[in-house]
C-alpha cells in the first residue's frame, strides 16, 4: 500500500468518522453536536478521495500544494466550530446565572415563609 496525504486523509476521515459515530453510541457526544462532525468527515471523505476536486479547488484559490487545502479546509471548519461552540457555552452560561439567581430567590422566600 502506497501511503500518501490522500490516502492518508482518507484512513482519518473514516477514522473519525467511526469515533463520532461510536461517541454518539455511547451517549458521550450529543446528536446535535455530532451532526456537524459527521458532516465534516463525509466533506473529508469525498475531499480526500477525489483528488481531482482538491486540485482545482487548490488551483482556484492559487494554493501551491493541493493537498494542502485539505489543512486550509480542517482549520476554517474548526475556527467556525469553535465560534459555533462559543456561542453556545455563552448562552448556556447566562442560563446558568439566571437559574442560580432563581434558586437564590427560591431559597430566600421559603426562609421567610418558614419564620411567619
């Protein structure tokens, strides 16, 4: 077997793509993050696999080393991923401070009740 960056890339995005999908499995992994994740792979997959694709792709925006679109291409998706994941623990983190405001206040008003 003859190992190159698209064959290489290729062994990765199944790899990875066994691991959300065994994640998921295992209920480590949430369906609505995995989503993403499989979509990344399978975009990968097709990416690694036809070589074609990546030259032209490669080509049109003056890349030197096709497969080098494929790191260009992993590293946009995780800089979007991460602002995605950002926004999410931001609003989580709200809910949270709203929910422990409201839990203070709970406690409060059955401290008072206790002493009437």
């Amino acid at each position: 077997m003859f190992l190159n960056v698209h064959s290489i890339s290729i062994l990765f995005s199944i790899t990875f793509l066994i691991v959300v999908i065994e994640l998921v499995r295992k209920n480590k992994l949430l369906e609505q993050y995995s989503l993403l994740w499989i979509f990344m792979s399978i975009i990968l997959l097709v990416l690694s696999s036809t070589p074609k694709i990546i030259n032209t792709l490669a080509k049109w925006l003056d890349i030197k080393n096709p497969p080098s679109f494929l790191f260009l291409f992993g590293l946009v998706y995780l800089l979007i991923y991460n602002l995605h994941i950002t926004t999410v623990v931001s609003k989580q983190s709200k809910k949270i401070t709203r929910l422990a405001q409201e839990i203070a206040l709970l406690k409060e008003e059955m401290e008072n009740n206790k002493k009437i």
